[in-house]
C-alpha cells in the first residue's frame, strides 16, 4: 500500500523562479524529479524549513521528466517514472534498496545556460518510512508513475500538491472549479512553462 506523502512545499529558491516567471522575465523549465531516504525530525517537516532547502537530504536517485501538460488555466502536471531499471538504457539504477522518504521537483530558468537548477519543491513522507524501492531483481523492475501538480497563485501560499500514481477526485475538482484565486495562466512551448497575468 502507498505510504502517504505531506503535501510538497515550494521552496524560497521555488517561488523567487517562479516570481520572475509571473514577471515575464523567464519561462520556468521543470527539469527532474529526484528521490532520497532522507529521515527528517519533526522540526525539518516544518513549512520554514522546508521552504529553505536547497537540495534532499539525501539523494538516490533523479529522473527526467516523462511528460508535461497544462491541468487548467492555472496549474501543470509533471509526470516522471521512478524505477530501478532504465527502460531505455537498461541501466540499473537501484543496486541496493531503499525508502523514499523525500521527493524534489528541480527546475532553472529557461534559456539562462550559467543559472543553475534549483530545488522547486520537496515532499516528505509522513510516517517514518515512505515506500520502498527494491533493487533491481534481473527479472520485473519496480515502477511508480509519480505526478506533481503544480498550482500557481500570487500569494506566498503557492504549493505544489504530489500524488503518488493518481489525483483523487475531489481535489482535482478543486483546482478545477477553484477559479477565485486565479491571477495567471499557465501555458507550454516546447515543453517550457510560461505564465501569464490575466484580466480580473
């Protein structure tokens, strides 16, 4: 059964992107999604906390984005699969298991080669442990097909809500009809995110 993730917390590095993307001074490239089995205390779950992070306290593993798409006038998804084995290389990338205990979307401004990638937004589990990743067996690998939605607001409240395989439907219908705090549209070129201030 899926362990339960809190909800991810943008980062300070996070928001200053995406401020500047609310600008109209850069477009936001979402470039990964990296797993960890850091263990974090009650007071580094703390949404202060979170939001200063910089990096997982201990990373596993990165994965590349599978798949991009605009949720509604005011939110993305990001789609990546974390596995133990490359489907594509067949590289092995869990030789010895693990707990994903902590999760980070990175991103960087799009067309700025010197900026580097920062830490987006980061999730941890709510229990002690989160899932186990096995290592790779030589036979079945193992696979979780991991979303992020990210919603864009002008408030400092913006989030970033992660799902492990599915959006339940209740909070999809809320990001949906919830169409009182929208302030920007999103939109994809060439797989890049945009933001756009709209007419109230």
């Amino acid at each position: 059964m899926p362990q339960p993730f809190n909800n991810a917390v943008m980062t300070n590095a996070g928001a200053r992107l995406l401020t500047r993307a609310q600008a109209g001074e850069v477009k936001i490239q979402f470039t990964r999604i990296a797993t960890g089995n850091g263990t974090y205390t009650a007071a580094e779950k703390t949404l202060a906390a979170l939001q200063a992070r910089t990096t997982l306290k201990a990373q596993k593993n990165s994965y590349p984005l599978s798949d991009i798409d605009v949720f509604s006038d005011y939110s993305v998804k990001v789609t990546a699969l974390i596995t133990n084995l490359d489907p594509v290389t067949r590289e092995i990338l869990v030789k010895q298991g693990y707990y994903i205990n902590e999760m980070g979307l990175y991103a960087k401004p799009a067309g700025e080669p010197d900026s580097a990638e920062v830490l987006y937004s980061v999730t941890v589990t709510a229990g002690e442990n989160g899932d186990f990743m096995p290592p790779y067996n030589g036979y079945n690998p193992a696979q979780i097909i991991q979303d992020y939605f990210a919603t864009v607001d002008n408030s400092a409240e913006v989030t970033i809500n992660s799902t492990g395989a599915a959006l339940l439907a209740e909070d999809a219908n809320k990001l949906r009809d919830d169409t009182t705090k929208q302030k920007y549209r999103i939109g994809i070129d060439n797989g890049l995110i945009y933001i756009q201030e709209v007419d109230e």
